[in-house]
C-alpha cells in the first residue's frame, strides 16, 4: 500500500493502472545487452516542472536513462523519473495497420516534446500492415516534426530523421529538399538492427566509430536503400 500511493501521488490517477504493463520485455532484454553499465532500461513516466506546472508524459513503453542520476521511484523495471536523465525513449508495438500511424506518432511526439528534442525518440513495430507508398504515411510522419527520430516498421521498414545541414553529407546527396527531412528506407531484415544501432550511438556518449562496420552491416551505406525523402516544412 505504501509503494501504491507514493506511485499514485507521482502519477496521479490518470495513470493508474498501467503501470503493470510488461508488454515490450523481449526488446528491452535486447537492448539492454548492449547499453553500458551507466545506462539502464525501464517503462515509466517521466515528469517535469514548468512554473510550479507539473507535467507528466504518458506512459513510456522503453525508458532509457542514465543511472548515475537518482530516479524518483523505481520497482522492478518500472521507472518515474525526471526529464533530465532521460537518454532515449521507445513506443513499441505488436502491429501497426491501416491508419494507426498518426496517432502513434502523436503520442511520441507528445512525450518527445516533453522532454526535450536532441534525445532518441523511436516507434517500434514488429510488424506493419499498411501501404508505405501512401499519403497518409507522409502526412503521419510530417506530423512528428523531428521529435520522433526513428522508426521501425517491421523487418523491412526504416525511417530516420535528418536535419537540413546533413543534405550534402549523405551518399547520394538529398537534392529535393531545403528543410529538415525524414528519410525511407526499405533494408531488408535489417530495419530492427538500424533501429537499435542508432539507438545505441545517440544514448551512449562513448564515440563508437571502431565498431561501424557491427553497428551498420550495409556495405554501400544505407542511403543505396533509400525509398523516398520526406521534407518538412
């Protein structure tokens, strides 16, 4: 009872009841392989006080943050925790279909906003059941605006933020664009990989160039794989 109301008094009732979901234990078992030993991994909230407002995320499916800073309440693997230590967040799901997409993103991009902007902010699916060459993906993932950064859809599927400066840096180059843009790509049975090497460069603060050719497996980059560009307005 004691630990039931101080999760309560932290997360309010709003939240109540989901804090049990486990749901998402097979990938953070995977991802918690390779963090290093100052990185640790949970499901939570996170909160932040703005102006005596007290903030709260929805519930985070994948919380990674670094340990050396105290977390408000921890048991087991569920985590409430302040934004600062906050290294990368997850949403993951079973199976994203038909018009699913937005709304997923919308949420992320909530959390993501809460937070703040330069952390790993990724949607996980294992499988997806929709058109990739459709207008309403396009539009879905306008609408993440940079805060959502990585996504996973399926085995095949990945998709990746990229701001305006990296245009020129890519190979080929991105020539349709002038803004800050996502990226495409149909890599097959190496999307769940990507998605997880670029989680691992953007939460550990290690350079991790020595080990590139693990991290990223694709010979000629990526980029060869590329589907179609999606620039931001």
């Amino acid at each position: 009872d004691t630990i039931k109301n101080r999760v309560r008094n932290l997360i309010g009732s709003s939240h109540w009841g989901e804090e049990g979901r486990y749901k998402e234990a097979i990938l953070r078992n995977v991802i918690k392989r390779f963090l290093p030993s100052n990185l640790s991994i949970g499901t939570g909230f996170v909160i932040k006080k703005n102006n005596g407002n007290t903030q709260i995320s929805n519930q985070i499916d994948i919380i990674i943050y670094n340990n050396t800073v105290p977390v408000l309440f921890s048991e087991g693997d569920f985590v409430i925790t302040t934004y600062k230590n906050v290294k990368g967040i997850v949403e993951v799901k079973t199976k994203i279909k038909n018009n699913q997409l937005q709304e997923i993103i919308q949420k992320a991009e909530t959390n993501g906003k809460l937070i703040r902007k330069n952390i790993f902010n990724g949607i996980f699916s294992y499988e997806y059941e929709d058109n990739i060459n459709s207008e309403n993906m396009d539009q879905a993932i306008k609408r993440a605006k940079g805060y959502v950064n990585h996504i996973s859809l399926g085995p095949d599927v990945f998709i990746r933020f990229w701001k305006k400066e990296d245009r020129n840096r890519l190979r080929p180059p991105v020539k349709n664009c002038q803004n800050d843009f996502y990226n495409i790509y149909t890599i097959r049975d190496l999307s769940f990989s990507y998605f997880i090497s670029n989680l691992l460069k953007l939460t550990c603060s290690s350079n991790l160039y020595d080990r590139w050719w693990f991290l990223y497996p694709i010979r000629e980059t990526k980029e060869m794989h590329r589907l179609r560009t999606i620039c931001l307005e």
